[in-house]
C-alpha cells in the first residue's frame, strides 16, 4: 500500500475543516500511514472458517420486561409544583409573544 501524502492529509483536513500547520502535516501522515498499513494487515487475514460477528463475546439481555404500573394521577403528578394551571404546570414566559415565528 502506497503511504499517504501529505497533498492528501492537507486535503482531509481541509474537508474536515482543521487548520494544520506545515509541521503537522508531517506528523499526521506518518500517522495515518501506520494507521492504514494496520487496518490493511487486519484485511489481510483469511477467516472463511469464522462466522462473521458483532461482538468478541456472547452478549445476554440485562434489562427487566416491561411491566406495565400505575402511574401518578395528575393531581399527584402537580401537588409538588409551584404553580399549575388546567392541569399543566406552570412557568413564567421566557420569550414575548411577538419574538414566536
């Protein structure tokens, strides 16, 4: 696999919208080159035999079913509220009716 220019790292970052200096573009392409030239060895390994997974280990589900309870009725609900109103709580306006578009 061919390395990574630095043409192409000044073009990523552009794209990206990273200001890198002259410097860092250096870095950056001895690092992307290291990065891609490990992804490539990854590619590189035959696994016919291996089933294609999403996860190293087998994963079991720790959530609890649903079950269904009664909720709070909205008296409950509003009886700690500082202010309600047509069973709603209540809140100052924050923003003057002429500013809504």
């Amino acid at each position: 696999m061919a390395a990574i220019s630095r043409e192409e790292v000044a073009h990523l970052a552009r794209l990206s919208r990273l200001a890198v200096t002259e410097e860092e573009l250096d870095t950056f392409a001895g690092q992307l080159d290291v990065i891609l030239q490990s992804v490539a060895q990854v590619g590189e390994v035959t696994a016919a035999d291996i089933p294609p997974t999403s996860h190293s280990v087998p994963l079991t589900n720790v959530l609890r079913e649903d079950v269904v309870v009664p909720g709070l009725t909205p008296q409950e609900a509003l009886s700690g509220a500082p202010d309600a109103e047509e069973q709603r709580f209540r809140v100052p306006r924050i923003l003057d009716e002429d500013v809504a578009s």
